[in-house]
C-alpha cells in the first residue's frame, strides 16, 4: 500500500497545479518591466523627415506605447477603438510601427486614421524586443518618471479599456499633478 502512496501523491500535486493553471486567463502574460524604467530608444519618426523620439522626450508625461504592424490583423481590430480614444484625451499614444516596412505603414495609417502623437519605427525589432513583446498588438502604460505600469497583450478591448487603463491614466495623472504640487 505504501508503495502506492508516493506516485498518488505526485499524481495530486500535478493536477492541483493544472487546476491552477486553469484559473489564469491565457491572454494575460506576464511582464518583466512591470514596476521597472521603460527601455531607453531613440528611434525615427514614420514621416522620414528626420526626426527622432527617445524615451527621454516623454518624462513627465503618462503616455501609452501600442506596438503594431501593417500585417496585422489584430491591429486593426483594435485600431478603431485607439483612434477614438485620441480624440477623446490629452494622453499621448505613441505608436511603435514593428517589423513592418515603413511605406506600408504609412498606406495603413492614411486609411484608418492616425492615433498617434508620433509613430517610430522599429523595422528589425530591437526596441520591441527591449519592450518584451511577444507579438503585436501591444500596449504599454507608462508614467511620468518613465515606469511601465500596464501592459496589455493583444488588441485593446472597450473593457479593457474602460475596467483598467483609463482608472490607471486617471490615478497616474492624478499622482503626477500631485507631485508637481510638492
């Protein structure tokens, strides 16, 4: 009987972690910046007027990063709901257009809008990969002193939206004009 007892014991523990496996929600994915410093870019602007942005531009500003390509699918389905949220506040998205080529790009923000305060460009990668991205879309919450504060995998969602980053925003911006007051 005891020689049974070690492998039914083994064969608990393995189904109690698949159990708690099962209670996690797939989309979301953990992230190493989370509570961290944003990863220092200084990348060109999609106009190809010369022009750069660094990380250092945005100190003292909440702002979202969204990483997307022309070629993605998910992108566009999330697209809309950024071009609205533009319109409807002052918190700067930058977009971070990844892997893609510029001129297409380009084509795909002339036809559904741009969103963005500025759009770099990241053609082979490496500032997303500093990000951690896993695949695109993504978007990155980051506060005033530049620490990542959210990050979203895959598109944006109304309830996403609504339930987390903009009661995020709010409480960052409101942290923010509290310690210009100090």
């Amino acid at each position: 009987m005891t020689r049974f007892l070690l492998p039914f014991a083994v064969f608990i523990a393995i189904g109690l972690a698949l159990m708690a496996g099962l209670r996690r929600d797939p989309h979301e994915l953990p992230s190493a910046l989370i509570g961290k410093p944003a990863p220092a870019f200084e990348l060109p602007v999609l106009e190809a007027d010369g022009r750069t942005v660094r990380a250092s531009d945005m100190r003292g500003k909440v702002w979202m990063l969204n990483v997307w390509a022309s070629w993605c699918g998910p992108c566009q389905l999330e697209h809309p709901l950024l071009v609205d949220f533009a319109k409807r506040t002052r918190v700067p998205i930058v977009g971070l257009n990844y892997k893609d080529k510029p001129e297409a790009a380009r084509a795909w923000l002339q036809r559904l809008g741009n969103p963005y305060t500025a759009t770099m460009v990241d053609v082979d990668g490496r500032t997303g990969i500093d990000f951690g991205v896993y695949g695109v879309p993504e978007t990155f919450v980051i506060d005033a002193k530049g620490i990542v504060r959210y990050r979203q995998a895959g598109p944006l969602t109304a309830e996403a939206l609504q339930q987390r980053v903009l009661p995020l925003l709010r409480q960052l911006n409101e942290d923010r004009a509290a310690d210009a007051q100090l």
